[in-house]
C-alpha cells in the first residue's frame, strides 16, 4: 500500500499544493496512491494526536509514505526520528519528493538506524546521569529521599474508621482483604494495613 500524507498548520493553508506535489511524483515514478491522509493540525502535536498516528498503527512491511517533505511529518527533529524509527521497525518505507529522502534498506537508513539507536542511548544515560546527581544533591542538602514517614494519627482521622463496622463484619464472615477493599472502594494493602493497626485480628 502507498499512502500520501498531507498536513498543513492552520485553515489559512491548503493542502492542495502538497497534494500535487505527491501526485505529479507518483505519476513521474509510475506509482499508484492507495489512500490519502490529509489534517490541519500543527507538527508540534505529537503524531499520536494526529491522524499520523494511526496510519503508524496500520502500516505494514513494504507499505510507504510519500510527503512532500520531513517536516511534514513533525517539527522537532526528536518528533521526526521517532516516527522514522517505528517505520523502520515495521519495514515501512517513507519517501519525502523535495529532499528526495528515503528510508529503505539502502545504506543511508542503516546509518540512520544505528543514529537513532545512538541517540536513545545517549538520552538514557543523560536521564540516568541527571537523576544521580539530583539524587546526591538532595543527600548533601540532609533531605529525607521517598514517601515521608507519616506519623499515626487518631483512628478518626482515617476514612476507613466510618466502614470498620461492615469491614469487621466482613472479616468475620470470611471475606477476604480485597474482597473487602472492593466493598469499601479502597485498596487492598490500605485495607490490610488498617487491619493491621486498628482492628489486631487473632492469630
């Protein structure tokens, strides 16, 4: 299947000179356009928000996507090598008319591939590197890490304390924790832990 993607940034733009520009292309090169995507949505919005994003979620090996350029696809450069990438990862070809880019199995898309494995790699490091330090700093300045330990208030302050009548009641009738955190709307370890604290079950 070939698809040709069109997208202009507000209804002051036509997609009409994209739309010629993709045909005249494909009459050139003999090829036949199987369905059109066409939006008026800015590239700044994730392809997920756009029709883009469920053209990715269909496309199949040996499918391609003609636009008129890369920028079409979004305007960030990070925007643009993931949606490459997942084309890449479904073997879905891409092919711009004005750079006369393609993603294909040619030696420029194995250089592209081994950029975009690089560059989430170095995206990971940089992630893991600001976290240590943020980690260390927060350490140096004496501030606890994680949840605050929370001081045991009174037993009326808990919202469970209104339903610890028909709990114990359950309890006693052999539910069992989730079953009991369903009937309450709460969760399981809550349940369990307010058991644990208030209502000292026999063992």
């Amino acid at each position: 299947m070939i698809y040709g993607y069109v997208r202009v940034s507000s209804d002051k733009q036509t997609v009409v000179n994209q739309r010629f520009e993709i045909m005249e292309f494909c009459r050139v090169n003999n090829l036949h356009i199987h369905g059109w995507i066409e939006e008026t949505i800015s590239g700044t919005q994730t392809y997920t928000q756009r029709r883009l994003g469920s053209l990715l979620k269909r496309v199949r090996q040996g499918d391609v996507i003609v636009c008129s350029e890369l920028s079409r696809l979004g305007r960030s450069l990070f925007m643009i090598m993931e949606i490459l990438s997942i084309c890449m990862k479904k073997d879905c070809r891409v092919w711009t008319i004005k750079e006369g880019y393609r993603l294909g199995e040619d030696i420029q898309s194995k250089v592209l591939a081994f950029a975009f494995g690089l560059s989430a790699e170095i995206e990971r490091n940089l992630i893991s590197m600001r976290t240590k330090e943020a980690l260390a700093r927060v350490r140096a300045e004496g501030r606890q890490l994680g949840r605050p330990v929370g001081k045991r208030g009174k037993k009326c302050t808990y919202k469970l304390y209104r339903k610890e009548a028909l709990m114990r009641e359950m309890r006693a009738e052999g539910a069992s924790f989730q079953q009991i955190s369903e009937a309450v709307r709460s969760t399981r370890n809550t349940v369990q832990r307010y058991f644990a604290i208030f209502i000292k079950e026999a063992k």
